[in-house]
C-alpha cells in the first residue's frame, strides 16, 4: 500500500516534471543553506577548538611586553639599556603561591643567526624545560625533546622544527646536523613536524610561522646567550634586557583557572607598577569565541528558514491547485470506498515525496557549496553525518507542515460535488 502510493506520487510528479522542478526549487536552495551554513558552522566550531587547544585549556600564559612609554622617555633620556619584562622573582613568586595546583614554566627568546654551511638564517631561539613539550603537546617526529639532564649539564643540543632542515638543505640523518647558533655548534636530537595549519594564537606563545624555530635547554640559553640583546633600526640602536620573555603555567584542573588567573594577576600588579605583562588565559577566549559563534549559529538557521518558508509557500500554492485540478479524481476515489484518511494520506506521500527529492538534490548543492566556500575561503567546511539527516527531516517535515492543509482539503470534499466537477 505504501509502496503504491510513492509510485503513484512519483509518476503525478513525473506529469508536470517542470512545475515539479519549479516547486522544489525552494526546497533545494533551502536545504542547500542549511547544509553549507551548518557545515561552515561546525568547522569554525572545529578551527576554533583546534587552535585554543594548541594553547591548552588548562594553561594561563604570561607574556612580557615592552612599555611604550617607557621606551621613549628613555630614549629622550639617552639611555640605551631598557629593562622590562617577567623576572625570575615573578617565577618563583607564583611557584611559592600557587604551588601544587600551578605548576609554571620559564621561557627565554633570543634572536640569534644559525648558520647553514656558511649561509645564515635568521632564527629565534626558545629557552625551555623538558615539561614545556609535554604541557603544549609538543611531540617529534625524529629523536627526543629535551630532557632534565641536557639543562643540568648545560649542553649544547637543540630541538627544531622540520623547516630548519628543509633551509638547511640536509640531506642525511637529521639527528647528525650540527646547527652553528651564535658562535657555538648545537646538535639537534628532535625535529617537531611543522604545523599544518595558520593559528594566529601562536604568537601568544612567541611563535612566529614565518620564523625558524629552535628549542635549546633553558640553562644553556641563559648561561651562553644571556639576558641582553641588541637590536638596531633605522639608526637607533637599542639594548634590552629581559629575564624571561614568558611563564606557561600549568593548573591541575580546568575548573581551576578563573581563579588561578585572579590569583597570578594579584601577584604580577603587587611586582610591577607598569604594564610590562600581560596575562592570557586560552580557556576564556574559548568562551569568548563561543559566544560569537552562538549568534553566528542563530543568524544562520534564520536565513535558511526564510528560504524554507518560501519553498514551503510555493508547495503549498501548487498543491491546492493540484486539488482543484484533481476534484474529479478524488471523487471516483470516494466513491469507491477510500476514506478521508486515504486521500489525506496520498496527498500527504506526493508533497513529501516533493520535498525529499528537492532535500536530496539540496544536500548535495549544500555539501558542494560547502567545499567552494572552503575553496575560496579560509574556513574549513565539516560535513557531518547529523547535518545531513537533520537536512532531511527538515525537508521531510517542511512537506508535512504545508502539505496538510492541501491534504486535508481534498479530503473534506464532498464526493458528489466533486464527480460533478468537470
């Protein structure tokens, strides 16, 4: 009975294949919509995920920043040594304070060229502790990170990023490059794989993806490369000296992080009367992130139901013509004993019928769309499984809700009339 019904709704279609087609156009740019915006949606939900658990979620990271003020009052004074910046106290402060629940990681930049075989680069240089990989996830694809005995015995090796090797031009075992970093040669024991995608919360972390980057030992880089370093632009000439250019720190549980983040910004204002900090916790811009996302998630479904009103609109005009025009037909099939029930039922299978086609033929312009907006876009476009039933249903349902009262009309007609009809 069932299967009966389809066939008979697909070959009432099949009559009027153009006013057919006509219909189901809402339907189709509808669904379309739905499936492009929910896919888009979804993948900036993924990126922006991606891109704060590159952070991590537990940690709060505090980053040393140069004091504009500051630096020009000094350079009107003549003075050339600018000091600002975390220091070794802030470190040891937060350690004392905050320990167990905060465990904190020293971080030193250095600019530094590294020489390639008489060429050199210029490289940025990471003083870090063996748990700085493990807090940031930081796993390699060749050799080992740095261990608590490399930083001991102040040695001179170093992990690097697979780009370092690409510039370096080498060929060989990655593991018996010596890199000249100053005026010292440094073996590298791990390569990191790059990264595969842009994230411009790296620089949080003072990663720079234009930049070569190279992990040494912490004890090594401020016993060999020190505090101070010397920069010069356009003439003006300038040494700064910073203790730590960061402190990656570490809570226990994520339920713990508003109020660590209080507690270490009580700290550093009680250390430092200018601003020579700042203080970023990943897990608030993540919710940051998920605010605006929420509205770009309401925005979206809005615009896609007027296109699904629309369709609806023009199913339920060409269904109530296709009552009228089939006045007789309904009639025979009163009188010879179908109930109002059936007819309800038949005209119900032919609109949802219509809009499951159309929803089929939206969800595949809705998954290319999707990829041309990922094409010509820097989003990334997710097609999930659920998107693409919950297209259908709402497809389905869209045929239900403005296909009852054509349903319902033809059946309430009353037989006798309806055989007269000419």
């Amino acid at each position: 009975m069932f299967g009966e019904l389809i066939v008979e709704a697909l070959r009432n279609l099949r009559r009027h294949k153009l006013r057919s087609l006509l219909t189901a156009l809402g339907i189709i740019f509808g669904i379309a919509s739905v499936v492009s915006m929910v896919s888009a949606g979804e993948g900036a939900r993924r990126t922006i995920l991606a891109q704060i658990e590159e952070l991590g979620t537990t940690n709060i990271i505090i980053n040393a920043q140069k004091p504009p003020a500051e630096e020009d009052a000094k350079k009107a004074e003549g003075r050339y040594l600018l000091r600002y910046g975390l220091t070794f106290d802030d470190l040891h402060q937060i350690q004392r304070t905050l320990t167990p629940v905060v465990a904190a990681l020293p971080v030193h930049d250095v600019k530094d060229w590294i020489w390639f075989r008489g060429r050199r680069v210029e490289a940025k240089i990471h003083g870090v502790t063996p748990d700085y990989f493990h807090n940031l996830k930081l796993a390699p694809m060749y050799g080992r990170v740095l261990t608590q005995g490399d930083g001991q015995t102040r040695s001179r090796v170093c992990v690097v990023r697979a780009r370092v090797i690409h510039e370096a031009k080498y060929l060989g075992d990655p593991l018996e490059l010596d890199l000249k970093i100053g005026s010292e040669f440094y073996r590298v024991v791990g390569v990191l794989p790059d990264f595969t995608t842009s994230n411009p919360d790296r620089e949080i972390l003072g990663i720079d993806d234009r930049a070569l980057e190279v992990y040494v030992p912490f004890e090594s880089v401020v016993d060999r490369l020190g505090f101070t370093s010397y920069s010069s632009n356009e003439g003006n000439s300038e040494y700064t000296r910073v203790e730590l250019h960061q402190i990656v720190c570490r809570v226990d549980r994520e339920e713990n992080v508003p109020g660590m983040a209080r507690a270490i910004h009580a700290i550093l204002e009680k250390f430092h009367a200018r601003k020579d900090y700042s203080v970023t916790v990943p897990i608030e811009l993540l919710q940051q992130r998920a605010r605006t996302q929420r509205t770009f998630d309401l925005v979206l479904p809005v615009i896609a139901g007027i296109s699904l009103l629309v369709g609806g609109i023009g199913i339920l005009n060409i269904m109530l013509a296709s009552v009228t025009e089939r006045t007789r037909e309904i009639g025979i099939r009163r009188a010879i004993g179908a109930s109002q029930w059936d007819i309800t039922f038949q005209f119900l299978i032919e609109t949802v019928t219509l809009t499951f086609i159309g929803g089929a033929l939206g969800v595949l312009l809705g998954v290319g769309g999707a990829y041309l907006i990922q094409h010509f876009t820097t989003w990334q476009a997710v097609i999930t499984a659920w998107s693409v039933a919950l297209a259908m249903v709402i497809s389905c349902m869209t045929g239900v809700l403005f296909g009852m009262y054509p349903a319902r009309r033809a059946a309430l007609m009353d037989p006798v009339r309806a055989l007269r009809h000419d």
